[in-house]
C-alpha cells in the first residue's frame, strides 16, 4: 500500500528521533578515549540548562557534539539534577560520566596555596606564582597581565625614568603584597596579581604618612627597611636612621638599592659597585630611589610610616648569622663599629 505525503512527512520525522537516540545512547556508553588531555576545569552556571550545559562542555573541549551530548543527558533521565559549580573533567569522558560528576555535589574548586615572602621583586614574584605546587600560570601569562592591573590612586603615573636600571622594570615594583594565599587554578592572571595588589591597598591604608612622604614614598621608604633589617625588632630603628638622613639631605647609601640597580643575585656589595650612574643607586642619588626596590611586609610599612625616635644615622651590621645591626649617631662612633666588625671577621 502506498504511503500518504503526511505519513512520509511522519516517518522521516521518527527516523531523525531515533537516530539522535541512538547517537546519544552510543555516547552515553562509550568508554573514555585513550586519547584524553589534561584535565579541564568547567563551570556549570546556576539555572543553566541541559542545552547550556552541553554548549559549556562542547567549547571547553570535554565533548565533540553538544548535540549529542544533549541527548543523552535526556534519555539518560538526569539533565534535569545537574547541579551548578566547578568539576574538573576531561576530554573523552562517556555521557554517563561526566552525568555521574555533575548531579553529585560538586568537589571544591581546585586551588593551589602559595606564600610569598617579604623582600621579593616582582620578576621574583612572578616565579614564584608560576612555579608554585598545583599552578597553572605561566610567568608569561603573569607579564602580560601586569599592565591590566589598575594601579592605586597614589601610585605616581610616571615612576620610571627614561634609564632603568634592567630590562622588565615595571610600576608595580613594590605593589604585590608579601602573603600566603589561595587561588583556583583557572584564575585570571590579572585576578591573582589585582588581588596582591589589593592587599597592598589594604596594607597602606592602615597608615598616615609623616610629614615630608606621601604614601607612596613610604612604601619606597618600607622596601628599603624590609631588605636592610632582618630582624624585625630593628625595622623602626632602621627607619630612624633613614628619617634622620632625608630630614639633613644626606645620601642614603644602602647597600640593597646598589643590588637592585645592579639586579645582582648576590648580597656582596663592591666599592666598584656604588659607583654605578642609577637613579635607584643612593650612594650617588640623594633622597629615595624613584621607586620600591621589592615587595614590603606589614612590619616594614609601619616602621616606614612611624620611626623609633633616635639620633642614629649610621648602622653596620654586627653579626652576619643574626643579621644584628650596631647604630650610631656620628660617623667616628660609625667607623669605630665597622673597625670592630672587621677585626671580628678577620678572627674567624
């Protein structure tokens, strides 16, 4: 018996309907790939259906056909339990897996915890965040995401000069605050060092500058005090003696601003060494350095914000291992401490 226009229209209709099924059934059932990648991190929106869901999964490269997927999750009986959050999936998962992930309740987001410490520049920042146990940053991805970060209002649009003193220099010198943190493992770059940065906002704004500083001077003037004093019971010491030098307009000549302008890997400072032309080079330049030379903790802004009140203006180190430092007021009782350390050392 020949079939009607309508009854052709219907079963071509019926043949598509099972040919979808099927589809999603094969998916539904077929085994990992052998061929799986890395493991890729989805988010599943709240509210999102299963189209949605399919289409998120099929553009992160977990399945090939959101279509197919669609379906299955359908026939399946569980596109209607999925539950919004993040799971780490990965590409080759059979629908039913990836169904199984995404109606139980969803495993924390993956993350890494990394400490930063104190005294560390921002290339050395970078690093770290990008060599740190569960990253998936790249230093060259940390970079580029710099100059996306928005500066604090009291950061000088124009800190460096036209000759700095290596290549990568950048304004941030000193704004990615020394902390442990948590990050998810797909966070933007620019989140992670907009979150460092922010700390450092917080950080600053626990203190008024003195007269003569503004607040971004004093975090110039804390980097000095944080890679100068390694104990931390001298901080407001060492600013003392910083204060009281600014105050009479002598030059500064700290050690770790040769390093910084030299970006030498070492802490060994030559005579050679301080007559180097830098800007951040205080033997040679008066006042501060134009701008931090690293990142500064809690203690050393407070130290650079409120200073002991001392006559000292000089200081040497008294015993390496400690990092003890002997202070003086004038230069004969200076260069008396410094005779006294090398005979020290020539003993040893």
């Amino acid at each position: 018996m020949a079939l009607s226009r309508g009854s052709k229209g219907f079963l071509v209709v019926l043949l598509i309907l099972a040919a979808g099924s099927l589809a999603g059934l094969s998916l539904l059932r077929s085994p990992p790939s052998e061929l799986a990648d890395q493991p890729v991190t989805v988010t599943v929106p709240e509210g999102a259906g299963a189209g949605q869901i399919a289409q998120i999964l099929e553009e992160r490269g977990v399945i090939k056909s959101g279509f197919a997927f669609g379906v299955g999750a359908r026939l399946d009986g569980r596109a209607d339990r999925i539950r919004p959050g993040t799971y780490e999936l990965r590409p080759g998962m059979s629908t039913g897996e990836i169904l199984t992930l995404l109606t139980a309740a969803p495993p924390p987001a993956p993350s890494f915890r990394v400490t930063i410490p104190e005294g560390l520049t921002v290339e050395q920042t970078v690093e770290l965040l990008a060599s740190a146990d569960g990253s998936r940053l790249t230093e060259d991805q940390l970079r580029a995401a710099l100059s996306a970060v928005a500066l604090p209002e009291w950061v000088p649009r124009d800190t460096l000069p036209a000759e700095q003193p290596y290549e990568g220099l950048t304004p941030y010198e000193g704004l990615l605050f020394p902390d442990t943190y948590e990050f998810l493992v797909d966070e933007d770059p620019v989140a992670v060092l907009g979150r460092l940065v922010a700390r450092t906002e917080q950080a600053m704004a626990q203190f008024e500058p003195p007269p003569g500083l503004d607040r971004y001077r004093v975090l110039v003037l804390a980097s000095l005090i944080e890679r100068e004093a390694r104990l931390p019971e001298e901080q407001e010491i060492v600013s003392s003696v910083i204060h009281n030098r600014l105050s009479v307009d002598m030059r500064l000549d700290i050690d770790a601003t040769v390093l910084y302008a030299n970006a030498a890997d070492t802490d060994r400072v030559l005579i050679s060494d301080t007559e180097l032309d830098s800007p951040w080079n205080t033997y040679r330049t008066a006042g501060l350095p134009p701008t931090p030379i690293s990142g500064a903790g809690q203690g050393a802004i407070a130290a650079a914000a409120a200073p002991a009140d001392t006559p000292f203006r000089f200081y040497v180190v008294s015993d390496p291992e400690t990092g003890e430092h002997a202070f003086a007021e004038t230069l004969e009782e200076h260069n008396q401490n410094v005779a006294r350390y090398r005979e020290l050392q020539s003993g040893e």
